[in-house]
C-alpha cells in the first residue's frame, strides 16, 4: 500500500502530531508499505525523496496560527495537490489537519483517492479558542469528504458525536513500549527531578507549575525540568525570576530524542498541567518510563488516566492543588512507585504495532 502523510509538522519538530507522523512512517514502513510525507515548507524540516514540502517558507511558530502567509499555503497546496497527486498516487492520503484535508480534498477527488484525518486536538468545542478557529475547524471536518475522523481520546470522539459528525473512530495514538525495556533506571541520591516535556505555550499552563513551586519552594528538595521551546519560553523565564525560584527551575530548550531519553530515565516524576489537551503523547511516553504522572484533568487524559491508580490527576489552572500533589509525592516514594508501575501496565495497550493495525484496517475501507 501506498500512504501520503499530510501534516503542518514533521520531524524533528516539537509537537504530538509532527512526533506521531513520524513514527507512523516509520513502523509503516516495517510492514511494508510505502509511505510519504507532504508537510510545511519549514527549514527544521528535511525534504527527501520520501519527505516533500508545499507553500511559502515559514517558521513552526506560526504553524498553529491563521495568517496571510499560511492562507496563501493553503491555496498553493490546492494548485500543487493536482499534481502531486497524479504523480505520486497514493492509495490512501492521511491528514493530520483539518484545514490541509479540507483543501487536498478536492484533488483526491479527482483522483479517486481516499482521505481519512486524525484529529489530534479538537478546537469547535473549546471557546479558549477564536470563533473563526473553532468553526473552520468543523467546516473543513463535515465537507471535506472524510471517509473517516480518527479521534485520539475519547473525549473527542464525542465530541464529534456531539456536532453529528457519524464517521468519527477512535485510534489512540501509540508510544515506543519498547523503549525503555530492560533499563536501569538512574539512582537519585540527592533532590526529587519534576520533568515536563513539550511546547512552551499558555496550552501547557507552565505559569501554574512556576507558581506551585514558588509555593513549595522553602523546603529545597526538589528541582524542576522543562524540557522543549515555544512563544512562553522568555515570559516563563522571567516569571520564575520573579518568584524566586530560578534556582530551581531548569530550562533545557530542545533536545535531541537521545537527550530526551536520558531525562526520563534520571528524572522522578513527570508533571503535565495543561489547560486543554487531546491525548498527550508525553503522557504515554512517560508510562513508559515508568514514571509517575501528575496531570490536569482536561481532555482525553481521564478516559485513559484514573486519579489514585495510574496517576495523579488534579484540576486545571489550580496551582495550590498542583503543590499540594507534587509534595505528596515528593515524600511519598511507595506512592511513587505503584503509579509508575500501574503506569508502565497500562501503556502496554498503546503501542505503536497497535496504532498502524488499526489504522490498517481503517485504509482497507478505502474502497467502500
């Protein structure tokens, strides 16, 4: 089988729907198939005969925004998909972006080729997002001519069940399982490591994390790692500054996927507080690991995640809950270690093998 990827982001850049494209490709290819990738016209991001580029050159920051530069893409991606699509011929396009569905839609029309889109966050059921945002969105999803809305959470598929969009599925995206199979985990002697791992974006609510550990902070036993880059990185630098707290805070910027590694494995607790989330695959790679998880009780992450057993879950935007969680289980290693381990149990269902069976049996009903 021939499969088109299409996506705004792709490896190696931050984001669960550049990371997830790309171990698609990767554990597709292991079964045999042929798989291609169309995404934006980035520098970070290498063109290759496998890998091709469409639009305007533009940077990841804007990616995720609604500009001229990224309106005139759209269009040129409208223009080029006729050809691209009657060279390349795919048996089945895979959109990671409703808006870049929506506009390859009518090509693969022509061509008779069908196309199923993965919704990696669902923005129309959300008002922290703008209204023309929210309803483009669900525009592109009812009349692009899906044969079928993956959802990645729960949540969202009801959400589309909710707008009385019928072909929505669920197929949660997967993680390396095997990754961290068999390894030794560093022994920490000294203070307790908090990692996050992700965007540095007002999505990720890292403002509450900075201020819960202000709150925490006369005690001197811990330390934070955040892992990852984005539009909040100088703001978050400059607030945990000005609580006191820099000495405690460490900013990696972006690492390298060994270096990523490295932290999960000499780190002791991860710690998620985001504001609004689909399914984070930090959250499953972090299962993985082994680590105990501190997460918000947003999104898909409570369809899969159970407060107590696997996880902590705490609301979102609550800073004094937040603290009061990570020094419970700053003290309290048993704890620790049971949700680590009923974390790493759980994770088993998510692995990547899983995801690519799934989704083959969804391009299989690319002729129906």
């Amino acid at each position: 089988m021939k499969i088109l990827h299409l996506t705004k982001k792709y490896h190696p850049m931050i984001g669960g729907d550049a990371y997830a494209v790309y171990n698609l490709k990767k554990y597709q290819m292991e079964t045999g198939c042929a798989v291609y990738v169309l995404t934006s016209n980035c520098d970070e991001i290498t063109q290759n005969e496998k890998v091709f580029k469409y639009g305007l050159k533009d940077t990841s920051a804007n990616l995720d925004k609604i500009t001229p530069q990224r309106l005139i893409s759209l269009f040129l991606l409208f223009f080029e998909s006729f050809r691209m699509l009657g060279e390349l011929k795919p048996d089945i396009i895979h959109s990671h972006s409703a808006d870049l569905g929506f506009f390859i839609s009518f090509a693969a029309k022509f061509y008779n080729i069908p196309v199923v889109n993965t919704c990696h966050g669902i923005s129309f059921d959300d008002k922290r997002y703008f209204f023309l945002k929210r309803q483009a969105e669900k525009f592109f999803i009812k009349h692009s001519g899906f044969k079928k809305v993956i959802a990645v959470d729960k949540n969202g598929l009801e959400i589309l069940k909710k707008a009385e969009i019928k072909n929505g599925i669920y197929i949660p995206n997967g993680v390396d399982i095997h990754r961290f199979e068999n390894i030794t985990r560093e022994k920490n002697c000294g203070k307790i490591r908090f990692l996050f791992v992700g965007r540095l974006e007002k999505q990720k609510g890292l403002e509450y994390l900075l201020k819960a550990t202000e709150y925490l902070r006369s005690k001197n036993d811990f330390e934070i790692i955040i892992a990852g880059n984005g539009r909040e990185a100088k703001k978050l630098k400059e607030s945990a500054k000005e609580y006191g707290i820099q000495d405690i805070v460490k900013f990696t910027g972006k690492l390298s996927e060994q270096e990523l590694f490295e932290h999960y494995l000499k780190c002791d607790i991860f710690v998620l507080p985001s504001l609004w989330e689909g399914l984070p695959l930090t959250l499953l790679e972090a299962a993985s690991a082994e680590l105990p998880i501190i997460a918000t009780k947003v999104g898909g992450i409570p369809s899969v995640f159970s407060h107590g057993k696997n996880a902590i879950l705490v609301k979102s935007g609550e800073s004094v809950e937040l603290a009061r969680e990570m020094r419970r289980l700053i003290e309290d290693k048993k704890l620790r270690e049971v949700l680590g381990s009923n974390a790493r149990n759980l994770v088993e269902e998510y692995s990547w093998e899983n995801s690519v069976k799934k989704l083959d049996s969804v391009y299989s009903l690319r002729v129906s």
